[in-house]
C-alpha cells in the first residue's frame, strides 16, 4: 500500500515536460493547415510550427516529435484533453485563449488576405467590402480569429459561414457557396498558389479594429500548469529565432525576417 502511494505522488507530480523527455516523444497536435502545420504528399508532418518545434525540442534534447491532426477548433480541447503534449499549428496568441492556454513566446507576425474567384468578380479586397454589401458572404474557419476579426468590424453573423477547414474553404469558394475566404496572407496565398479558378484578392486593404493595425502573432500552446515545459521551450526559442539555421527553415513555408514577432505573449495576451 505505502509503495503503491508513493508511486501514485511521484506520477501526479511528474510535469509533462518531465514525462516528455522520460519517453523521449512530444505529441504536436495541428490542424493540417498549410503553411503553417501539416502533412505533405509523403505523410510528413512538417510547416513552420512543426519545423520550428523539431528544432527547439532537439536542442531540449527531445529527439522524436509525434503528431495528431484534428480540425483547428479542435486544438485548445484536444490539448486539455491530453490527447497532445503541444499545440504546434501557428495559433494566434489572442486574449480569450490565452485564458485557456499557456502561449509560447511568439515565432512569427503576419497580416490577413481572402481567397476569392479568380478575376475577383465581388470586387473584394478587405473586410469593410464585405460589411458594405449584405449580399456577401464570407468564410472563414470555425475557432479562428477571422470570425472575431469580421465580428469586430461590424459583419452580422449570418453573412459569416464557419468551415472545419482550409480545404473545405477553397472549395466553398470555387462552387460559390462563399465570395470570398478570409485567412492569413500566407494561408490564402498557398491555396491559390496552383489552382487558376481562384486567386487572393489584390489589393487587400490593412485589417484595422479600434484603431489598431491588425497584425496575427502565432505561437505554440501548452496546457495550463504547465509553465515550466513553457519556460523551457520558451528558453530555446529565444535562442534559435531569427539564427540563419531558423530562417533556412523557415523560409521554404514563407516566413523570414520580416515575419519576426514584433510583441511578446504577455501583450497579446493583455490585448
């Protein structure tokens, strides 16, 4: 009994960055969202959230990373749930999920754009058109912040049509069921990088809410009590960011210097 309890107290007083580096393997969770996590041609999970965490992790000395797709809303959940060690998909640090998770510091900045018909026939090029026009409707992914950012600026909810995801929303584009589909500059862009039914809209007017230019800070999200796995990685990071090791990483999925964060996750995190 005394040795079946003292093994229960060492085991609920592990941490999970203790367990992780016991077996060896951090379980990633995302979204399957390229470029920022997801599985290519080949079944690698790879994209700059996946390749920055195999970085920071091996320099932790954790050498395998494991990972599990579920739908971008299903993140923050399945991380709470344990089904992940790490949210590694480029989640916007925002203040509501900082409330539910322990943010990273940030690795990348970067603005918005929507994904339209090719020859843009709705004349998109910015949230504002879409709350000028009723007749709009706008895509966006469930549990993103594009829904929060189309709230803020005054787009009535029945215009907006949540997705499960990147795929779902060029497809909502190209069959019409949606004008246009809002996502990271870099999200749109991969999606219509091969396919000439569709293109980003261009110009996209700057996203500005209460005055502020709106500009996504993506990081990686631990489970609450988990500071120090956070303050770990968060060490690492600090020192591999912006090294030319981080930016041939990097660049293949898009980012470079000129997506260095420009704030830390405790201003994002106070709005």
């Amino acid at each position: 009994m005394t040795l079946f309890f003292a093994l229960a107290v060492g085991s609920a007083a592990a941490g999970t960055l203790d367990e992780v580096k016991e077996r060896g393997v951090v379980r990633i969770g995302i979204a399957n969202e390229a470029p920022y996590g997801y599985m290519d041609l080949d079944g690698k999970v790879t994209g700059e959230a996946p390749e920055v965490a195999r970085a920071v992790f091996n320099a932790m000395g954790i050498d395998k990373v494991e990972a599990v797709v579920v739908e971008f809303g299903s993140l923050i959940p399945g991380l709470k749930a344990g089904r992940f060690d790490v949210i590694a998909a480029g989640m916007y640090i925002t203040p509501e999920r900082c409330g539910q998770v322990l943010f990273s510091e940030p690795s990348y900045k970067i603005g918005e754009g929507f994904l339209v018909p090719a020859g843009n026939p709705r004349n998109l090029h910015g949230y504002e058109d879409v709350k000028a026009n009723p007749d709009i409707k706008l895509g966006v992914v469930a549990g993103a912040v594009e829904g929060g950012y189309a709230r803020d600026v005054g787009i009535p909810d029945e215009q907006v049509v949540m997705l499960p995801d990147n795929a779902t929303g060029m497809g909502a584009v190209k069959s019409g069921r949606v004008d246009a589909y809002g996502g990271t500059a870099l999200t749109v862009a991969r999606l219509a990088a091969n396919d000439p039914t569709v293109e980003t809209a261009q110009p996209f007017e700057d996203l500005v809410i209460d005055g502020k230019l709106i500009a996504g800070h993506g990081a990686f999200g631990f489970r609450k009590g988990d500071e120090d796995f956070r303050d770990a990685f968060n060490e690492h990071l600090a020192g591999y960011l912006g090294t030319d090791a981080w930016e041939q990483t990097v660049t293949p999925f898009g980012f470079g210097r000129h997506t260095l964060p420009e704030k830390s996750a405790a201003e994002l995190c106070g709005g």
